[in-house]
C-alpha cells in the first residue's frame, strides 16, 4: 500500500486512550484525540492515503518517551512527529514520589528533541502544551499544580521556537471550554478529557497543523 505520509502521536495516557497493541485495526489508534484527527483527515485525503500512528504509553514522562524514542519514534520513520507530555512529570513532584525527586522535564525534552532533529532532519514536530483544570486530581493542591505546568508550558514554547517547531497551545482552550460548564465536562479528574475534551485537542491541532496545505 502507498502511503503519502505517516503521522505519528506521541505522549501518556491521554495520548494512549487504550489504544490496542497489535494490528486489529478496530482499536489500533485508541480513543483519544489521535483517533479523531485520523478519522477526520484519513476520511478527507482517502486518495493520499495518510497513515496514522499511536505510540501514547499511559503513565510516561518525557523520560520515559525519550528512553524508548529509538523503538516507537526514530525507526518509524514518520513525517510528522506529534507530542503531548507532562502530566506525568508534574504527577510525580505533585505526590512526592521518588520518581520525581528531580524534574527532569526540560532536559529529557530537549535531548529528546535534539536527537531527532540529527536522525530525522526533515520530520515536521508538533509540540503542544500540557494542560489542567482545577477539579479533581488537581484540585486539593491547585496553586502548585497550576505552577508546575505554568512552568512546562513555557518551557514547550520556548523549545518550540529554539527547535523551530508547530506549537499547539492548549490551555487557553480548555480555560474557555470550562467557561461554557464545568471542568469536569471536559477533564473528568482535571488531567484525563473526556470524549468533549479530547474533540476540542483534535479541533486545536487541526488549526495549527496543516498536513495537506
């Protein structure tokens, strides 16, 4: 089968959103955001013949994804290299696990990035932004919460410009989706969306990402 272009997504759980483990194509993609960008775009360019791929691993951190980007990012060979992280790091700082006894964030991303720009020079990246709202998992520490990924988001913009990548700013979004009704309409614990929650991740990177012109 030709394929014109491979997308692959990257990320935790909310990237993962179940998605299967082997080639049954009914639950290949999971049913998070990545499922609903495919759909749309593999629906419209059916003659191009996209290809989408979910490697989102529930619990990673930017450690954690640089640690297998070899088997589940380089030797892909995408063209487009999707990547929503960092929940996770700030879970670990957040509950005082030894996991977190070093935010790691910046560094792991930036290597992880440096690398693929050297092995896969013409891959377009898309970066975009953790995000919370104030409910749930989020709420009883929110002023640490709200800091910790105040902090990543400004390092994901500024590592975007520093690596000359699209960006795909999330917050903003679900502060006004939370205007419209409860947060937790749209991140049922304040990190994971809900079917609400990931269509409005799919429509934001769609304004930003323009596969096809």
């Amino acid at each position: 089968m030709d394929v014109s272009l491979t997308v692959l997504f990257q990320g935790d759980s909310i990237t993962d959103g179940g998605r299967g483990r082997n080639e049954d194509l009914n639950h290949i993609l999971g049913h998070s955001y990545p499922y609903l960008i495919a759909s749309r775009l593999a629906n419209v360019h059916a003659e191009q013949r996209p290809r989408f791929i979910n490697r989102g691993v529930s619990g990673d951190r930017v450690s954690d994804l640089y640690a297998r980007w070899n088997e589940d990012a380089i030797s892909l060979k995408p063209d487009v290299i999707s990547i929503l992280i960092g929940v996770n790091d700030a879970w670990r700082i957040m509950n005082r696990l030894p996991s977190g006894a070093t935010d790691r964030f910046e560094r792991a991303y930036r290597n992880l990035l440096q690398e693929t720009k050297e092995v896969l020079p013409d891959a377009k990246l898309v970066l975009c932004e953790p995000f919370i709202l104030q409910t749930g998992a989020t709420a009883d520490n929110w002023s640490e919460w709200s800091s910790k990924l105040a902090e990543y988001r400004e390092t994901v913009l500024a590592l975007s410009r520093e690596f000359d990548t699209l960006h795909v700013p999330l917050q903003d979004a679900f502060d006004r989706a939370a205007e419209r009704t409860d947060a937790a309409y749209w991140l049922w614990d304040g990190v994971h969306p809900t079917a609400a929650g990931h269509a409005l991740i799919a429509d934001e990177w769609q304004s930003v990402v323009k596969l096809f012109g």
